[in-house]
C-alpha cells in the first residue's frame, strides 16, 4: 500500500534555530487514519503547518502525494462573514481557479455533492454563521472535499460536536478511506484515538507512533500530557485526559 504521506527527522517552528516541533518520523499510507495526540502547543498544529509548507523553518524530509486538504476548528471561523454553506464549500475550488475566472459550473456542482455527502444539502443557502458548530464543521469538511486532495488534515473535527455530526463526520471519514485517501485528525480525545489504527503522539517531538495498543499505554501518554491529568482504569491503561483551555501555539 503506497504512502500518502511520510516525514523523516521532520523539525521546524517560527523563530530559527527555535524548534517548536523536534524528531517526527512516520507515514501514513492510502485508506489510513492517524489520530495526532498530543497537549495544546505540542506542535500538533506546528506539524499541520509543516506538512502544508507554511512553517517558517523547516528541515528534514517531508513526502506527500500531493497538496493536503486542512479543516481548520470551526471556532475560528468568521460568523459574522455574509456568506453561505454553499459559498463557504465553494472556496475548495479557488486553488484550482484562475483568479481572472469565476468558478465553473462544474465545481459548483461539486460543493453541492460535497454539501449532500456531509448531510447539508438542505442548508447549502443557509448563512454559515447562522449553523450550529456541528454543521459548521461540517461545512468545512465539505469544502475540503470540494479541494479533492489525496491527503487531509483536521484540526479537532469532532470537538464539541452535537452527536448527528459526529456521526455524519465518522461516516465521511469511513468513505474517503474507502477512496484511498490519508487523514491525520488532531485530537484531545484519546478514547477516540483508541478507535483508529494509527496513533502519532506528539509533546515537542514524537513520543510514540504506531497502533493504539502500542502508543497509548500509561508510560506513552505520561510523556505526551506531562502534567495534565491522566485518568486510569482498572487495568492501568488511561482512558481520558484533562487538557487546558488555552489555544496551540
């Protein structure tokens, strides 16, 4: 199975000589789903950005199948903006869009299908800032789609979601790995990184990476959270952990 994505002695951050992400060596092959887990500023972001070549410094190797599709928190979408589901889906057709054209007929098409595979044909005229989080979400994972990238990044998608969009996302995701498609997912939740195959566990460097039962033991998650709370169950593996409110750096 050909990899989608693969980093070797992968470093970098946003002053030189200054790394905020050290060491990060793995790969994720087509039809693979990584969680990437790590505390908030553990470079869970900083290796978002690297991989989508905007990290200022950068060194070792980075191989991906072609430009990643990033789905950012739906927090830090503008809800003031006048736009709607179907404009905001719209926008993964940019990139590929001349800016002396318009859109076509043809990508228009496609953040209609897109709207219609994350359950919002309904509400593709709605006002984007008027959706729930969850809908928002799914929005965006919509113009994603529209980007028809071989790898995508997401940045907390399940987050504080109502639970018909969780579904509908775990759903969608389900469906792209079908398609081949690679998907790294950032997240807090190590309940749900123990549902996935792969596990990156991040701290300022890779502390672990490889199948849940592997990364996600007591020692692992020790070194990923530090100080923040590791719940244990009877059989001494953690089963969730307390993160601080703060924004990744």
């Amino acid at each position: 199975m050909k990899s989608r994505v693969v980093t070797r002695e992968l470093r970098g951050g946003y002053v030189r000589g200054a790394d905020v992400l050290g060491g990060v060596d793995f790969s994720v092959a087509a039809g693979e789903i990584a969680a990437v887990l790590g505390p908030n500023g553990g470079g869970k972001t900083t290796l978002f950005r690297a991989l989508l070549g905007e990290l200022p410094f950068r060194t070792g190797e980075v191989t991906l199948a072609g430009r990643p599709a990033y789905v950012p928190q739906t927090e830090g979408a503008r809800l003031d903006f006048p736009v709607s589901a179907h404009d905001v889906a719209l926008m993964g057709a940019y990139g590929r869009t001349p800016w002396f054209k318009r859109v076509g007929r043809d990508d228009r098409a496609r953040a209609d299908a897109a709207l219609e595979r994350v359950g919002l044909a309904d509400r593709a005229h709605a006002r984007f800032g008027t959706l729930s989080g969850g809908q928002r979400q799914r929005v965006l994972i919509a113009r994603a789609l529209v980007q028809d990238a071989p790898v995508l990044l997401l940045d907390e998608p399940l987050s504080g979601v109502d639970r018909p969009s969780a579904a509908q996302i775990e759903r969608v995701f389900a469906e792209l790995r079908a398609e081949g498609r690679a998907l790294l997912v950032a997240t807090h939740d190590v309940a749900q990184a123990r549902a996935w195959p792969l596990v990156l566990c991040l701290n300022h460097g890779q502390v672990a990476f490889g199948p849940p039962e592997e990364t996600l033991t007591t020692d692992v998650l020790r070194r990923t959270y530090g100080d923040e709370l590791v719940i244990l169950d009877g059989a001494g593996q953690a089963v969730t952990v307390a993160c601080h409110h703060q924004h990744e750096h």
